[in-house]
C-alpha cells in the first residue's frame, strides 16, 4: 500500500465562507480602480473580465466550503 503525503492543512467552511464574502465585498472596488485608471483605454472591459473572474473565485470558494474543504489544502508561501 503506498503512503498518501498531504501537504497544507485544512481549513474549517467559515474561513472559506469569510474568504468568499471578502471577495464579494472588494472585487467591485478594484474593478471600479481599474475602470477609473482605463489603462490603454481599456478599463470598462478590463473591470468586466475582473469581475468575471472574481465571481468565478466566489464561486469556487463556496463550493469548497460546503463539499471539498478536505480535497483543498491550504499551503503559506513567502511573506514576513
């Protein structure tokens, strides 16, 4: 029988429900910067594709909330 190696841990549903809910507050705040700025004249359709794959992340993070937490590690990277 191999042995299963595990990386990260596992995180309880409210930490990926709080995760979700953090995106959904300031995702339409970053599209609106990135509008605003309209980077190369861009910044109507570049806070759209945003937004798209914000929803997807929101999306995402309430499904493995309810049904993959255990499939989902969680690994720190970098940082102080």
């Amino acid at each position: 029988m191999k042995a299963r190696v595990i990386w990260g841990h596992e995180l309880p549903k409210e930490t990926w429900l709080s995760a979700a809910d953090n995106i959904q507050k300031a995702a339409p705040l970053i599209a609106n910067i990135l509008k605003k700025d309209n980077i190369g004249g861009q910044g109507k359709e570049s806070a759209e594709e945003f937004m798209t794959d914000m929803q997807l992340a929101y999306t995402a993070m309430l499904y493995v909330a309810e049904f993959a937490r255990d499939k989902c590690r969680f690994i720190p990277v970098g940082g102080d």
